[in-house]
C-alpha cells in the first residue's frame, strides 16, 4: 500500500481565496484524521471520521474550515476565505480495525501559506 | 481532559549513546494508549513505539524502548546506541481508547544527534 496520500505537497495562496486539501486514506482503514501543526499551538487534531460519518469536529477553528468524507477512499479539508493565520502543515491520518484504530498511519502533510 | 507535557524543548546526544526524553500525561481515563512519534526534517510523522496502559511490561522495538510509569503518569522513551538518522522532533502521544481514537500530542523534544 501507498500509505496515505495527501495533495498537494505545498500550496501558496493570496489571502481570501479558497483552498482545498485532499487526502487518500490506507485502503481497509475505517477512521480518518486531519491535523494542523504550528509552531504556536504544536499539533491538533481539527476533525475526526468514523466510517465516513464525522464523529468529532471541534476543533475546526471556525466556520470558514469544513471537511468532508464522500467516501471511503477521500476526503477533502476546504478553508475559504483563507486566512494568513491559516498558514500550517495539515496531516492527514488514518488507522483501521487491524491494530483496533489504535496505531495512526499519517500522510507527508500540506504546507499552506497564505499570503 | 487529557494533557500531554514534554518538558525538554531540545536535547543532544553523542552517536552511539544514550538518551532519554521525558513525558508526562494527565488523565482520569483508565483505558488508554501512549505513543512516541518521530518527525524528521521530511516532516512525515513515523510511530516509534506503542505502549497499552493496561500492559505493566514496559514496550520495546530494537534501540527505542520506554519507562512506563502509571502511578506517576510519566512516559519517558530511551533510545539507545543513537544513530545519526534519530535526528528528528520527538512527540509523546496520549489516545483515550474508550472515546475515539484521536490523538493528543506534546509540544515534542528536538532531539540532535552529534557525531
């Protein structure tokens, strides 16, 4: 397995425009993450997939962040309007029923800058 | 709610040495999970090791093994004969296993290893 793929690698984007993140979990694996890193604030967690149905969502920051799950296979993190405080690595995550969603396989993250 | 500390912003070590680094948690919760995670300069996060709470054998795999105290709630990870590639950011992870399976990081330890 490819392990998971997230898209793009680095984004650059003037302030107010909207962004999309894209993320292919490991095949099998049935709980989906997504993750910001900053210095400030380190890693946390933004919202957490169960079967494709979001479970946990608080801590998307504010409405301007959704994230959607059409299906097993993808999920989308969108920012709109992006802000220049948005600027992070976002991880993507994903951990399935062989190791009880206990070990967390994550993707190589977007670097986002928002200028 | 859980709290993860890591208490060392940065640490050093002489290849072919030992190291330590430090974590400690907070939490009610009697049915949880510990990690370390290693982020190199790549960025991708890589489990190092896994420690169930429940388990009262200390976790290993090869060089990297842990200090698993309940009581204390401390989790402190030893990597031992350090190799140049152990260069990296290390984070403590907590995961509340009867919750979700989301995880809460430290603000991590830079860990340099000197040749």
């Amino acid at each position: 397995d490819a392990g998971v793929i997230q898209s793009p690698r680095h984004e650059v984007t003037e302030m107010g425009q909207e962004v999309t993140l894209r993320c292919k979990p490991i095949s099998g694996h049935n709980s989906l993450f997504w993750y910001r890193q900053t210095m400030m604030r380190g890693l946390e967690l933004l919202i957490y997939f169960n079967n494709n149905v979001p479970i946990d969502d608080s801590g998307m920051p504010e409405d301007r962040f959704s994230a959607k799950m059409p299906n097993a296979s993808f999920s989308t993190l969108k920012i709109q309007p992006s802000e220049p405080r948005d600027s992070a690595v976002y991880f993507c995550a994903s951990s399935g029923p062989l190791h009880g969603n206990t070990e967390a396989f994550f993707g190589q993250g977007t670097r986002l800058t928002v200028v | 709610a859980q709290t993860v500390t890591q208490s060392q912003p940065e640490m050093s070590v002489q290849e072919a040495e030992t190291v330590t680094l430090s974590c400690t948690y907070d939490t009610s919760e009697s049915n949880y999970y510990l990690f370390w995670y290693k982020q190199p300069p790549s960025r991708q996060m890589i489990l190092v090791i896994r420690q169930e709470a429940y388990k009262q054998q200390n976790a290993t795999e090869n060089r990297f093994s842990v200090n698993f105290q309940k009581a204390a709630k401390s989790f402190s990870l030893k990597i031992s004969d350090s190799q140049l590639g152990d260069t990296a950011m290390y984070f403590c992870a907590f995961m509340n296993r009867d919750s979700s399976y989301k995880l809460i990081f430290g603000s991590g330890t830079r860990l340099l290893v000197r040749p």
